[in-house]
C-alpha cells in the first residue's frame, strides 16, 4: 500500500483498494463510478445506505465500500 | 395489447397479480438485444436479475430493459452460501430497485448449486421480519417447504432438477405433495429444459415456473420464449380442466353399438369380444 497524502483517502472499493484524491461522500462516490444512479445501491463496511443518506454519509479512510447494480442472472 | 393470459384465473403473489405465469430469468443471454427479444416474445409479467458489483465499462441497463417493457424486476441473491450473505444482498437490492421483493438463493455447494436449507430458512425468517417479500427457491422436499411457509414466506420455488441442468422435473411426486400442503403460490424454479417440462409443472399443479437457461442458452431463444409462453398457459388449462383417469387397459370412445358387420359375424360376437354385455336374444 502506498503512503497517503496528506488530505487522499484510502478505501476498499469493490474489492479493490482506491485512493481518493480528497474526502467526499457516498453521493460524490456513485456520481463517479456510475452513469446513473438508478438500479445502484452502496453497502459500507456491511452495512446499506440508503439513498437519503448518500449526501451527507462521509467516507472514511479504511471505509470497505460495495457498489452493487443489476446483472443478468436467474 | 391483448388481455392476459392470466384473464379470470389470476396469479396473485404477495397481494400482486401478475399478468403471467411465465417468470422469467435474464442469466446466460448472448446479447442485450436477444433478451430483450425472449422477454417480449415471453409475454412474461416479472424477471429476476443478480446484484453484482457495478462494472463501468458495462454498456447497457438491465434496469431501463425492465423498466422499458413494463417487466417487474425481481433480485435474487444468487451466489449466496450463507444466511449473512443473502440478507446483505436483499438489502442492497432493496434499496437499488426500490423493492422488497426478493428471490431468495442459498446455495449449499458449486458443483451441483443445491440449495442449503438450514441457511435457506435462516435467511428466509431474517428477511420476513424486515418486511419482505420472499421467494425461496428450495429443494423439492415438502418438509421444507412447508417450514419456508411457516416463517412467512410469500411462494415457494422447489427445483425441478439443479439449476442450468435441463433435467425437467426428477420427482413429479413430491411437487404434487408441495402442491397439495401449500397455502401459498409454487412457483417451479430449475432444470426446466424444453416447452413440455413447463407445461407439466402446471399440470402438477405449480401456479407458475420460472425459467433461465432453457430460453437463454436455447438456439432460437425467441422461439423458446414463445414455447414456454404457450406451454404454460396450455399446462394451467389442463390442469384446472382436470385430467382423465389413468387406466391399465384402453377404453373405447366410440360405441360398439350400431356396428356394420361384414359377413360371418354378428354385433353381438363383435360385442362380446370387445367385452360388452350382450342381449341373449340377438345370439
């Protein structure tokens, strides 16, 4: 693992570990790892959080973060 | 559009008709463009998709397909080996489909992807008390059944064979027995391979099945889809029209009464052959 910048962030996301440039919430997070909002939903550290609390739900460094949508399955 | 197949005879889970008995899965499809051609020609009302990590290079919304074709979207923890992990699952697919339905899989290996049932009941009471609505696809054992029926289960799903395997259903008999405890829906789910396993499955008496592999991995997956369209409504016709009784020997449906006969033999030796009570006076 690299040493961390000052303000950088490091998370778990999807399995892989991300540095994150700058602190920033769940909301900011989908925005960039998503098209669209719709049919995604975010677990962290094993826990769901809903959507109302995307805006105001900070990321923490060490933060283990699921981004899940829809596959095809049966 | 034209009325429903389902038109005076409803199929009702959880307080919701669907408008089909034919629920479909979108797993093992080449391309987008064929599923959303099986699901048109499937006519089917609901179709199940996985929760997966989101993958940025993906091109195409499973989510607008559904929501685009009026198609109720129904998650399903598939992958799951523990209790923990389905409710997890649930959970997040809950919140990213805005549903609390949910097809409910605990797989107890890899190899044969049989469902756990001490996990699987786990599960199923968790998710019950949090307010949803559970579709357990389950073994084709009554006991269970009955016990994912117990803790509130909305339907219950027994395999007809393992999943993806095209075996049609092993133990008719034990579906009849699911059929005949159940209070709520059964829904066949697994090893359909072909338009007649459907059918049959409803013959038995299940409310609906749910079919994956064998429109997805068939060569003409449209086709197949209309195949198991017709299949299922033929199946749930026959079953509510009620069935002949099976006889060891054949029974005639035309009379032997009225008979030409050519020379040398009379009706009543053609009778008494056949086995008819004979007038002693026509001898």
């Amino acid at each position: 693992m690299t040493e961390a910048s000052d303000d950088s962030v490091l998370v778990t996301i999807n399995g892989n570990v991300e540095q994150l440039t700058t602190a920033t919430t769940v909301d900011a997070l989908v925005a960039l790892w998503c098209p669209s909002p719709r049919g995604v939903a975010v677990a962290v550290d094993g826990e769901v959080i809903p959507r109302s609390l995307w805006p105001s739900t900070q990321i923490v460094p060490g933060a283990v973060i699921e981004i899940v949508t829809a596959a095809a399955g049966g | 559009m034209s009325a429903p197949s389902t038109a005076g005879d409803p199929f009702v889970i959880g307080g919701v008709t669907l408008d089909s008995r034919l629920i479909m899965g979108t797993g093992g499809m080449t391309s987008h463009d064929a599923l959303r051609d099986a699901l048109v020609a499937s006519e089917t009302a609901m179709a199940t998709v996985a929760v997966r990590r989101v993958d940025p290079s993906t091109r195409h919304s499973l989510v607008d397909l559904l929501d685009g074709l009026g198609v109720r979207i129904l998650p399903n923890t598939a992958g799951c080996f523990t209790a923990a992990d389905a409710v997890l699952t649930a959970r997040l697919a809950r919140e990213a489909f805005a549903t609390d339905w949910v097809k409910l899989e605990v797989i107890g290996d890899d190899r044969t992807l049989l469902p756990d049932p001490v996990e699987l009941i786990d599960a199923a009471d968790q998710l019950v008390a949090d307010g949803f609505t559970v579709l357990p696809y389950c073994g084709d054992d009554p006991i269970v059944a009955k016990r994912l029926e117990q803790v509130g289960c909305a339907a219950v799903m027994p395999l007809g064979s393992p999943i993806g395997s095209g075996l049609g259903i092993r133990n008719p008999h034990n579906i009849e027995l699911i059929v005949e405890q159940a209070g709520v829906p059964v829904v066949l789910d697994a090893g359909i391979g072909t338009a007649s396993d459907a059918c049959l499955a409803l013959e038995l008496g299940c409310d609906a099945v749910l079919v994956a592999s064998a429109v997805t991995r068939a060569v003409d997956p449209e086709l197949m889809a209309t195949a198991m369209r017709h299949a299922v409504v033929a199946g749930r016709s026959a079953r509510r029209a009620g069935r002949i009784t099976r006889r060891f020997h054949a029974e005639a449906s035309s009379s032997f009464e009225g008979l030409a006969t050519g020379p040398g033999v009379s009706t009543a030796q053609r009778a008494e052959t056949a086995g008819e009570p004979v007038d002693p006076s026509s001898r």
